[in-house]
C-alpha cells in the first residue's frame, strides 16, 4: 500500500459565518409583577408570537398567541382578555385555561381538539421564563432551584435593553474576562475557575474598580464574581463587594426577539448591609432595613451603564468562527463548545459534554469544534 494513502488527512476548522438564532434553553418571558398587572401580554419571543397570563390560583401560562379554532391572535391590543383566570379570544369567545385547553365556547360544547401551544416554564423570585426547544424539542435539563431569598434581601429589580445580538455573544462576557479590563477599565482581572459539566458553566474571577462618587472622589471596590450559566439564556452572578461588605446577585437573561434582536433583561438583589466601610461609611445613618434596597438601585443603575458599553459594540460586531485567539483570551474556544450542544440542528461533529476543572481551564484558549 501507497505510504501516501496512510497518512491521516486533518480535519479542518468548523466555519460558521452566522450562528443559529435560536438555541435551545430557557428564557425570560416577563416577571410575574408584570403579568399580573397587566393580566395578558404579548410579544415576540423567540421568533415566536406569544401571550402569557395567570390564573385566579396564580398559575401561569406562556402559550402561542393564535386560536386554534380560526387563528386570530389572541393578544390584548386585539382584543383578547382573562376571564376568571381563562384566555378568552376575540373572534368567537372560545376560552382557554392555563393547561392550554379550551374549556369553553359561547354556543357549543368545548371541542377536546382545540388546545394552544402551552411553553413549559419556570419561576425564580418572580422571574418567568420558558423553555424554548428547535422543532418542539422538550427540555434538556432543568433551571436551578431558586436562592434562598427574604427580608435580608432587596426586592429583585430589573432593566431591559434591547438591541441587535444574540445571546451566545452576550453570555460569553462571563468568560471573556479581558474585556474587563480593555471595555470597563477594570483592573487586576484575575480568573479563579472554570467548570462545564453539560450544560451549565461556572466561571469565577476576581477584579478591582475604581468609580467616581458625587464627582467628588475615588471609591475602590475590590470585587470576587461567580457566574453560573445554564444554558445561553439563564446566567446567575453572585457577587461580593470587600470594601463595603456588600452580597449581592445579578441576573444576566439574554432572549432573542426577532432572529436579529435581544432584549437582555438584568435583575438585581443586594443583602442587607450592616457595616459600610469605605466612603459608604454614610450608609450608617439609614436604617439597616434600607441600606441594601438604596444600594440595589445604585448597583442596578451603574451595571446598566456597564452593559451599555458592550451595547455599543454587540450592535456592530460579526460572528467570527474560527476566532483568531491569543494565550490571554482565556477559555473562549472552550466557551463556544459548550455553546455547540444548544445548536441539534447543526449536523457537526461535537466534543460530548465533559467537565472541564481549573487545571485544564488555564490552559488557555482552546480552539473550536473539528468538522
């Protein structure tokens, strides 16, 4: 045999010039605050037309916004509305209970076939969101239970932004810790650990800020993070701030809109605070029980302002696959295998989901899928 035929031909780099718009994952779709104050939204999500509302038990439903009887969309600026904790469409009162099933029509009995498309959900501290599978695929694996929460935490604030993205670029920032630096003029950006296990990722680092108070003076904040990732639309970020003793935790949700836009929601919960160091130490003059609540909402505010800054440059950016990586971008390479199993649809080659321990997540940047 030819010596020639032997030899093992590479395989090269999987290109992808665009990435799907929809991966499989969990995503936001309102607070219940919201639901329940306005009793029935609608809006796009995920490429899809929804509606969402919640019984008179307080059960909620997320489902598509269009009838199955004749099709109309059953969203309020239509005209649909909550009876007694039903859907009821527009077009021919055909009522629908939160399992989905129409239990009621004006002049006839309900027909068993008429049922909506109901999205499985989830609820931690008030945030509702569902699950979202290519081609009505069910759910992979199952959000974490939802932190301990109580009077020694603020209530959860949140702000939305929306924007051209996609939410693979938006929760690679809890691994691109250079950008830290380089885009938020943080400094001394030190990453503690990486792990994959499936589809979660946790990724700890640690970082000095330095913010500008009043206009008046400096104030340092030595900070540790730790995001934990479940999937690309769930990203949970517990955070200590040294300086003023501060606990506080921040939701990073990330749902695309259209196949071209995201609305990335962040919510924030900041834990009671009894000893201000720093300059905060004027904190001391209000009541311990509002303390944490005046800190959510400064905090919630200056990382708005953060992301902001990533806005202006997620709105223009292309997807490059493969990245040219350098030895400081750090696990990014690995970042997008774990991204590759959110994709079934695409027909490549995938490494199976592994863990990956600190040792290994030091070894810098990893390169991306083989085809």
């Amino acid at each position: 045999m030819d010596a020639m035929s032997t030899q093992t031909t590479p395989r090269p780099t999987t290109r992808i010039d665009r990435l799907p718009p929809f991966p499989d994952g969990w995503y936001l779709v309102g607070t219940r605050e919201d639901i329940e104050r306005r009793k029935l939204i609608e809006k796009t999500w995920m490429g899809e037309e929804i509606v969402a509302w919640s019984d008179t038990e307080g059960r909620i439903c997320v489902a598509d916004a269009f009838c199955p009887h004749l099709g109309s969309h059953m969203g309020p600026t239509v005209g649909g509305r909550v009876r007694d904790g039903c859907l009821v469409c527009p077009f021919h009162g055909f009522t629908f209970d939160t399992t989905g099933q129409c239990v009621a029509t004006p002049n006839a009995p309900a027909p068993r076939a008429a049922k909506l498309k109901v999205y499985e959900t989830r609820e931690i501290l008030g945030l509702i969101l569902a699950w979202w599978g290519a081609g009505g695929r069910q759910p992979q694996w199952d959000l974490p239970e939802e932190p301990h929460a109580g009077p020694k935490w603020s209530r959860v604030l949140t702000t939305t932004l929306r924007f051209r993205g996609h939410p693979q670029e938006t929760t690679e920032n809890s691994v691109d810790v250079e950008h830290l630096e380089y885009t938020h003029g943080y400094s001394n950006v030190r990453p503690t650990g990486m792990l994959i296990d499936g589809a979660y990722l946790r990724s700890a680092f640690d970082f000095t800020s330095v913010r500008r108070t009043l206009g008046l003076f400096d104030v340092v904040a030595d900070v540790s993070a730790v995001a934990h990732v479940h999937g690309l639309g769930y990203s949970f970020v517990e955070i200590h701030e040294k300086g003023i003793g501060m606990h506080s935790r921040m939701w990073v949700l990330s749902t695309p809109v259209d196949g071209t836009h995201v609305e990335l929601t962040l919510a924030t919960q900041v834990h009671e605070i009894r000893r201000p160091g720093q300059f905060f130490k004027g904190l001391g003059f209000l009541p311990v029980s509002l303390r944490h609540r005046l800190m959510a909402r400064l905090f919630i505010k200056e990382e708005r302002r953060y992301v902001e800054q990533d806005v202006v440059i997620w709105d223009r950016k292309r997807y490059r696959s493969p990245p040219r990586l350098c030895r400081a971008d750090g696990p990014i390479g690995k970042y997008r295998l774990y991204c590759r199993q959110f994709y079934p649809d695409l027909q490549l080659r995938v490494t199976p989901a592994r863990r990956i321990g600190l040792a290994e997540a030091k070894e810098g940047p990893a390169r991306e899928s083989q085809a």
